[in-house]
C-alpha cells in the first residue's frame, strides 16, 4: 500500500503523506512521494503537501533506518535529497499544509514548497538534527537561509529548538498560521490562484527563485552526503540516534 495519497482538486494535486499517526520517512514514502511529484509535474497546475492531523511528519524513520548498513544509508540518503531537489524545483506553484507537528524531517520536507500554512495552537517546527548528534542536511541548510535569512538559520540550525506557529511566523518561517481545520484550504486557495497564471511565466520566475540553491548543492552533494552518512555511523551519534528511535 502506498504510503501518498493522491487527490486531484480542480487544477491542484494534493500529495498527503499517509504513513500512520506519525508519517515517518521511510525509503518506502521517499520512493512513493517521487512518484507523486513527477506525476504532479504532468498533470497538475499546482501541488499541497499535507499530512496528519497529529503529524506532517515525524521526520526520518530512524527505527527502519538504524537497520540499514553504510551503503545502504547511503542510498537512501541520496534518494530522500533527490525527492528534496525535485519538489524545490517543480516548475508549478507548491504549498506544504502543516495541521501537526512537523520536527525535523517534517520541517525538511515543507521547506521544499514555496509557502508554509501552519496550524495553530501547539504545532512544533525546527530542525532539531543537532541535538541527535546529526548535521543540519546541506540542501534543506540552503533552502531555509534563503526563507528565512541568515541570523535565524543559524539560531535554528545551531540550537535544533523547535518552535511553535507564532515564533515560525514571526521568522518567516510560517507564511501563515490558521485554525487546524483551515490550513489545508487556505493552502489550496493560494495554490489555485496562481495556478491560474501564465504557467511559462510562473516556472521562468520560480527558476530565478531556486536556481542558486539548486547549483549550489549540485556541486557539492557528494561531499555533503558523505558528510552525513558519516556523521550518522558515529559512535556518539548512534546512541542518541537508538535513544529517539524510541519514540517513534
């Protein structure tokens, strides 16, 4: 069973991530998440990511994750910064409707799009990465300095702190923050309108957009993956990695 699910709502894909309560990113949803986006850049005008209502996303599946070897993570890890690079670069209008928390992995993917409607209330965002002993990813690193500015990337990045609706919005990393039951239709109605466009002029001005960080990470993702890879088999990164596995 697919772990996406795909609706169609006029002109705009809806690509729900349908993974159980928590949505972890497993090399299964990063697998079918690709489908749907390549699918969404042929049929669609505009795409919105959504998840749960408990969860966007949890973040990586590190209970399945922790199981693979060396080449495996390896491989993973290239296909989960592909699918990455492929919904930051969909020439159509994206928005990630976040109605649960989204720590971590969560945060990555919403990144991707090109708004953010946060729920409000006790939704958590942040990239807590650095507190299981973990880089920051070096793609999604790009894409949040440029959302977000310099100064509070670092804070971000540096403390790994999540923060609620409100703190996300004031650092621009929220485009909005919305009653629970609004943010999924708030999401669609900014999609369809500029689904609506000149879709040749809106993919022309989204590549001037993305177009620094798209070259940027090309040349150095082999050095940044490894990076990561690395940094995932260390001792002391392993035994904060198995201690969060717990939660999942």
């Amino acid at each position: 069973m697919s772990k996406v699910a795909w609706e169609m709502k006029n002109s705009v894909a809806v690509v729900r991530l349908s993974h159980g309560a928590i949505n972890p990113i497993s090399w299964e949803l990063v697998q079918d998440l690709s489908r749907a986006v390549q699918r969404a850049g042929r049929e669609a005008g505009g795409l919105v990511l959504a998840g749960g209502e408990k969860f966007f996303s949890m973040g990586l599946d590190l209970p399945s994750l922790l199981k693979l070897d060396r080449a495996g993570l390896a491989a993973f890890w290239e296909d989960f910064n592909q699918i990455l690079l492929d919904l930051y670069t969909l020439p159509i209008p994206t928005a990630a409707a976040l109605a649960g928390h989204a720590p971590a992995g969560g945060t990555v993917l919403a990144l991707t799009c090109d708004f953010r409607f946060v729920a409000s209330g006790k939704t958590k965002v942040g990239v807590n990465e650095m507190q299981i002993g973990l880089p920051f990813p070096y793609l999604p690193h790009l894409m949040l300095r440029q959302i977000v500015g310099d100064r509070a990337a670092t804070e971000m990045a540096y403390s790994g702190r999540l923060f609620d609706a409100t703190e996300a919005k004031a650092i621009g990393l929220a485009d909005e923050v919305l009653p629970p039951e609004e943010v999924e239709s708030r999401a669609l109605d900014k999609i369809a309108g500029l689904a609506a466009l000149n879709p040749e002029a809106f993919a022309e001005t989204k590549t001037a957009r993305i177009e620094e960080v798209r070259r940027r990470y090309e040349q150095n993702r082999v050095r940044a993956n490894e990076a990561f890879v690395k940094a995932f088999f260390s001792d002391r990164a392993r035994a904060l990695l198995i201690e969060t596995a717990k939660k999942f």
